[in-house]
C-alpha cells in the first residue's frame, strides 16, 4: 500500500527526522489515509485545500480517530503543514472555523498534557512548540485559548523532572532535545505575544505573567529557575516591544503602534517583587533573575513619564547593572519606576 507525507513544506520535519535514532519506536511520519475513519465535514471549500489537501485531510480524520496516540506526530505535523503554507500564500480564510470545528487547539493541548514528566523521550513537545508557532499567526484561532494552551506547554515542559543545571545526567540525545524544545518554546512565546492584536495585549500579557509567577512558588528549584527564564524572555522582549511589534505584519492591527506606556499589566508590581528576592537568593535562579528584573526596568523606564528625575534613575540601574544594589538600594530604584506606570495609568483611565 502507497504512503503518502503531507504536503509540502517540509524542511522542519526533515531537520526533526534526521536528530532522531534510526532504532527509534516513534510512529512513522507518513500516513495512509485510507485507514482513517473521518468526520462529516466538507472542508473542501477553504481557500488552502488544494494546497494542503492531504493536510487538512488528515486533521479532519484524526479528529473521530480512537487511536491518537498513534497519529500524534503526524497531526501536529500536518497542522504545521497547513498553517505554514497558508501564510505562505495568503490563505488563511476560514481556518478559524476549521481549527474550532476540528478542536485543532484542543487536541494539542490533550497531546501536551499526556506527556510524561518523568522523562523526555519524544519530539512532541518540540514539534507542538513549533506548530503553535504557526497557529498563533492564524487570525482568530487562539482566541479565548491562549491561556489554556500556554498552561499546558509550561506544565510539559517547565514541570520535566531532569533539571537543566543537570543536563549531563541525561542521555546526550535527550540533554539536546530538552534544548531543542525549549528554545522552540521561548519562539512560540515571542510570536505569540507579537501576534496578540494592541487592543488585547495588556490582557493577554497579564493572564501569561500570572501563569508563570505561579511557577515560581513551586518546590523545586529548577522549576523556579525555568519560569523566571521565561519571565525574562517576556520583559526582554517588552523592553523593545514598540521596535519588534512594528515589524510583525499579521493583518490585524489598525489601530496604529503601539507605546511602551499605552501597556499595562497590574502583574508588573508582583513580578518586580518576586524578581528582586531571586535575584538575592542563593539559588542559581539569582543569575536569570538578574537579567529579567534589569529588562523590566529598562520597560519600565520607557513607560513612564519623562521628568527630571528619570535621567538619574535610569543611570542609577544601567551604571550599576544591579550588580552592586543592596537588596533595599534596588527597591528603591524600581519603586519610583512602578509609582510613575500607575500615575500614569490612573491618569489615563481618568481622562
């Protein structure tokens, strides 16, 4: 019997194919889709059909299948196929309605959830990062989402029992996928905050935030290193947020750029709280604490209100690079950095 790949684009399965042992049980990556059992539904009517066809077939049957666990590679590859190729060529229309329809965002959110925390033994992690990747570019499939679907690749990954201070404890293939998947994770979070539209980012920022600080009250102390990274990521990229958002062109936005001040997250005091007492523990979170809290002043300075004395406190944190800050001299550099985002936010809400 002929078996036949989803179509093409097909450069990120190849590259994940071949770092993959060729003893490996993992399920093949081709599919015959005369086996599969599908719904009723007609998706022949979407623009990227007769691009993707094999693609959007596949996910239509493997929605009715009982035996997911088996196709698990192949639907996450062919939904990257789909949302790939149809960015690629404008075709977008109506795959909100089949992503919803085929519960696309909610099969993967099962598929992370399933996953071992004991072990890292399969690319899943990885290829659902970068199959998110591509969906959050999708208008509209996300929505309402996010959350939920975040929760779950934190959960999955943040949650691995093999600690990243201790990588070589691990099998060097699976130290190198655990690498592998979690940069994959920290691009996924970057476009998916971009692709947020101006008038929900303020939201969807705080709801992210809230999740990871949650992270950071676990027990295990790699587990408080990783979503501190994670919260660094964030505040890295809010800090150049203004430059990078004007440069990501989704089709949505059309209310004009967006200001670091016209952003507001109430998560922020909290963040600046729990980062300073990292970044004064002993923990080897110290470190990643350190570069996160100084992206968050920085964001924070460009926030706020430019008076007189702004000049001499951003001196205060970029001359000392918070290396030299006593625990109290550092809260009283971000103090007046968070007194002047709410002046400004009450402000604003009073106009």
């Amino acid at each position: 019997m002929e078996e036949k790949p989803p179509a093409l684009p097909r450069e990120a399965w190849e590259e994940d194919s071949s770092s993959q042992d060729s003893n490996s049980s993992q399920p093949q990556l081709f599919y015959d889709t005369t086996t599969m059992q599908p719904l009723q539904l007609d998706a022949s009517w979407l623009p990227i059909y007769k691009e993707s066809e094999e693609a959007v077939d596949f996910i239509v049957a493997f929605v009715s299948r009982l035996d997911k666990d088996l196709h698990k590679f192949t639907f996450l590859k062919s939904t990257y196929v789909l949302c790939k190729t149809a960015l690629k060529h404008g075709l977008t229309q109506g795959l909100d309605l089949f992503c919803q329809t085929c519960e696309v965002v909610e099969n993967i959110k099962e598929l992370l959830e399933k996953e071992p925390r004991d072990r890292l033994s399969s690319h899943i992690r990885y290829l659902a990062m970068i199959t998110i990747d591509e969906l959050c570019l999708v208008e509209n499939v996300l929505e309402g989402k996010t959350k939920s679907l975040l929760s779950a690749c934190f959960s999955s990954v943040l949650y691995l029992h093999k600690a990243v201070g201790a990588e070589r404890e691990m099998p060097h293939h699976s130290a190198a996928l655990y690498t592998k998947t979690l940069k994959s994770m920290d691009k996924m979070l970057r476009t998916v905050v971009l692709s947020f539209p101006v008038s929900s980012v303020s939201k969807e920022l705080q709801d992210i935030f809230e999740l990871l600080l949650e992270f950071t009250k676990s027990q295990r102390e790699v587990v408080r290193d990783r979503a501190v990274g994670r919260i660094g990521i964030l505040t890295n990229l809010l800090s150049s947020y203004s430059t990078l958002k004007a440069s990501v062109n989704i089709g949505r936005d059309t209310s004009g750029p967006i200001c670091p001040e016209d952003i507001s997250v109430p998560a922020i005091g909290r963040l600046v709280g729990r980062l300073i007492l990292f970044r004064y523990s002993n923990e080897q979170t110290s470190y990643t604490a350190f570069h996160a809290l100084f992206s968050l002043a920085e964001f924070l300075y460009k926030a706020r209100p430019r008076d007189g004395s702004d000049r001499f406190t951003w001196e205060a944190v970029t001359t000392s690079s918070l290396c030299s800050l006593s625990t109290g001299d550092c809260t009283q550099v971000m103090i007046p950095l968070l007194a002047g985002i709410l002046v400004h936010g009450i402000s604003r809400a009073l106009v």
